[in-house]
C-alpha cells in the first residue's frame, strides 16, 4: 500500500518552522504533495528533505511569495 498525502503548507519556510519535518517522520508519507510553497527553490532546505529519504521535485511560482508546489517521494522516479 502507498501512502499519499496532499497538505496546503500556506509557506513552507513558516510550515518548516512548525515542524513539517517531524510531523512528517510521524506520517512517513510514500508521497507528499505541497501547495502553497511560497518560497524559490533557493529558499526551500531541500538537503531536510533528502535527509527523510526523498526526492524532491518543485515548480515554484515566476513571482517570489507566490504560490508554488512541490513533490516528496520515496521512489527516484515518479510514475
């Protein structure tokens, strides 16, 4: 079974700050899906993510503060 999660983080610099990382230790999600980033990928500690296990993949906004989303997923390779 896969476990799939979307969560609207409203800024994931605030959401980090919340402790998105532990809560996602808790939920051990397959895949978590991200609205509202918020933030340029220069903003985003992609190295806390990858430390959980995942790959990382962003679209973030062309205007900085915009909404934005991203993709965790512990395959390599999304199908």
């Amino acid at each position: 079974m896969i476990k799939i999660i979307s969560y609207n983080v409203n800024g994931i610099r605030a959401a980090e700050n919340k402790g998105l990382s532990t809560w996602m230790q808790t939920e051990n999600p397959d895949i978590l899906c991200l609205q509202e980033l918020k933030a340029q990928p220069d903003q985003i500690n992609m190295a806390l993510y990858e430390s959980l296990g995942y790959h990382c993949y962003w679209h973030t906004a062309e205007k900085k503060g915009y909404s934005g989303v991203g993709l965790l997923s512990k395959q390599n390779q999304i199908m």
